[in-house]
C-alpha cells in the first residue's frame, strides 16, 4: 500500500529513558510502515538540554507556534541526584513549564477507557476530564533558603522601580525556605475561555475548585475571572446546551469527585492538575492510560502522555533486562497530534489512521493482551489475560492494525 503523505510537519519532541525507547519503536513499528511521516526534530533529552544550556526546549515552543501541531516524550524534569547522575551544568527548570509559559495553554487530560479495565472507584462509569491551568504558581516561582535571624518580604515595585507595597512574608528564628509565586489575569482568562469552550463543545459540566477562603487574594483571582467571563459570555450556551458552571473549594470538589459517575470537566490550578490528574489517571487504571494535550489561546496543540519517564523500567532495560512498559498513553500523544495535523492540512486519510491505531489498541488489550501493569486490572469473562514485553505489545498491536 502507499503510505499516507503529511503537508505539513509535526514538531516532535524526543525525551529521556524508557520513554525515549518506546518512542522509537512507536514510531518504526506503528506508524512509519503507515504514514510518509514528516516532523521537525528537537532532542529534549537531559543530556542535549544540558548542552544547550536548555534552548533547545524554547526553540522547541516556538517551533509549535509555527507548525501548530506537537508531539512530546516524556523528559526527566532534574533534581539534585540527577544532576549528579548526568553531571549537568545546573538543575534545569521542567521542559514542560518553559513549554507551557511560552505557549500559555491550557493541559486537558482524560483516560482511555478500556472494557475489562474498572476503575478502583467503582462508581465511575464515565471520563474524568482534568484541566490543568499551564502558567505560573511553583512551576515558574522563585526559592531561597533563608538563615536564622534574616527577614523575607513580599515587595512591589512601579514601572520606575519605586517600591509601592512591602508586605513581611516571615522573620526567620532558625533557618528556612521562602518560595514565591506569581500569575497573570491574561492567562487566567485565556485559561477560563479555553475550559468553558471545552465544556460547551463536549457537552460536560465544569467544576473549578482552589481555597480563596485561605488564598484571599491569589486563588480569589481565579473565582472571579472565571465567575465574570461565565456570566458575560457563557452563561445563555451552557444553559442552551444543558450543562452548567460551577465553583467551590478544592475539598469539597474532591469529595464531590469521588461519590460522581464522572462525565465531568474538572478545572485546576497548575500544581492541583499536576497531582490530580495522576491520582485519577491511576484510579482509572493506571498512569499509562491518561493522554493529555496542551491546547494554546491561539489553537497550538502539544500532544504529551501524562506520565514520567519510567525509570525503574529503563534501568532494567539498559541492563538487557525484558521488560513489559505501557505505552498507551505515549501512543496517544502520536494519535492526537496526527489526528489534528489531519484535521487542519485536510487530510482525512491521515487522522482516520490515527483513529484506526487508537482502536487497534484498545482491541489489543480487550482481547486480552497487555502490559504488566493491566494485568491485576483486567477482569473480562472468557479471556485470559497475556502478558507481553514492550516490544512484543506494540508489535501485537500492529497486527490488529
């Protein structure tokens, strides 16, 4: 057959251990034999970040707004013993904020559903959408330690640089930390817009949580940008299409969450989305099942699985070792970007594909075979569930294709 030809590239992102191998196979096993694939390459791996002094992850971003469409590996976000491990220059900030910053999108992530996979909370029967704001709090913040005896303020100053407020953060008696943190209301709103779109065009509440009764001004900006831009633009459509907007605590969101059936949009801060898109991707079934997409103000896509880079697997492969490494979600990322490079070049051809390669491997799993991972999850009469390596699971996949 011939293969399905691309007009336009994707930016591809390649990243850092077992991930990186997956990613490689993915591509020779799935999707090559299929498509005249076409990407503009960036090695977001540790070690070319590192020589690069890290701007190979802005070109990275700013290739996306060129090209629209982006596909991302999962990359090693450093702390001190990796810094150690690699012998890097400094610890680097995470790809994923310095991506986020400059595409100032906002994250969606939801489970791939899978039958024979129930969730560890039996009451959700549909998909939890997580919507991850992708600017500001700890992930752009500035730390310090502090010693005993020495004072940390909060200070404002004017476009001249006159100070015009200092408020006392904290007199240290003994040594501590300090961290502080910032937002912009043109992120918040564009955030808002893009969650309230979402919500209309799936046809699925929304419900934004944060503390404004501890955060009196920061997570109180967040209520009320969202509460004026639903009241001024959205309120009539969601009405019109029978869904409805609503803001409480995060507490109260989470116990609402666990007693839902799901089918709802649930909008978070940036570090709240990061934690709990993993605790429902894993009560879902497991981290490899979650995909996740940036979507940008101006309608950049950077596809991404919502999981790290499996470490432990890549230590063990790297010693020769098999191992059986989901790669669900990481085909995911490849789906939705060409799914979306097909929807904007016009060519149906190709996000067909990408939507044949998404029901070849769901019906892989279905059928009973699988990653380690599922296997204590899956509970299907009449099949018996078969555990495949990483390699051999794609492979599986690819007959079913």
């Amino acid at each position: 057959m011939s293969k399905i030809r691309m007009s336009t590239p994707i930016v591809e992102m390649d990243g850092d251990e077992m991930t990186r191998v997956l990613w490689k196979w993915i591509k020779e096993i799935l999707i090559e034999p299929f498509v005249d694939l076409k990407t503009e390459y960036y090695d977001l791996g540790l070690t070319e970040r590192d020589r690069t002094d890290d701007r190979v992850t802005e070109l990275s971003a700013l290739a996306t707004k060129r090209y629209g469409v982006a596909v991302k590996c999962a990359t090693i976000t450093p702390n001190a013993q990796r810094v150690k491990e690699y012998n890097l220059k400094q610890m680097w900030k995470s790809p994923n904020g310095t991506i986020r910053r400059i595409l100032d999108g906002t994250v969606f992530r939801a489970p791939i559903l899978v039958n024979g996979i129930t969730p560890y909370v039996p009451g959700w029967k549909k998909p939890i959408v997580l919507a991850r704001h992708a600017y500001g709090d700890i992930y752009n913040s500035v730390e310090s330690r502090v010693e005993d005896g020495q004072t940390a303020y909060l200070v404002v100053c004017d476009k001249s640089g006159r100070e015009v407020e200092r408020k006392l953060i904290h007199s240290f008696n003994g040594d501590g930390i300090v961290q502080g943190l910032h937002n912009v209301d043109k992120s918040i709103e564009a955030f808002a817009r893009s969650c309230f779109n979402y919500a209309l065009e799936n046809k699925i509440p929304m419900w934004l949580g944060a503390k404004d009764t501890i955060s009196k001004t920061y997570d109180h900006r967040f209520k009320d940008i969202f509460a004026e831009i639903y009241e001024s633009e959205y309120k009539s459509a969601f009405e019109a299409a029978g869904i409805y907007y609503m803001y409480t605590l995060i507490d109260d969101i989470v116990a609402r969450i666990m007693r839902s059936e799901g089918g709802v949009l649930w909008v978070c801060k940036n570090y709240d989305g990061d934690v709990m898109s993993d605790m429902v991707a894993t009560a879902y079934g497991s981290l490899g099942m979650m995909s996740s997409v940036l979507v940008s103000p101006d309608g950049k896509y950077e596809y991404e699985a919502a999981h790290g880079t499996v470490t432990r697997h890549y230590y063990k492969w790297r010693n020769g070792e098999s191992t059986s490494t989901n790669s669900v979600a990481t085909i995911w990322a490849w789906t939705g970007a060409l799914a979306k490079r097909g929807e904007l070049d016009g060519i149906p051809e190709l996000a067909d594909f990408a939507k044949r390669l998404e029901a070849a491997t769901v019906g892989t799993i279905e059928s009973g075979y699988m990653t380690g991972d599922l296997i204590p999850l899956f509970h299907r009469e009449g099949v018996t569930p078969v555990k495949l390596d990483s390699e051999a699971f794609l492979k599986k996949i690819a007959e079913n294709l």
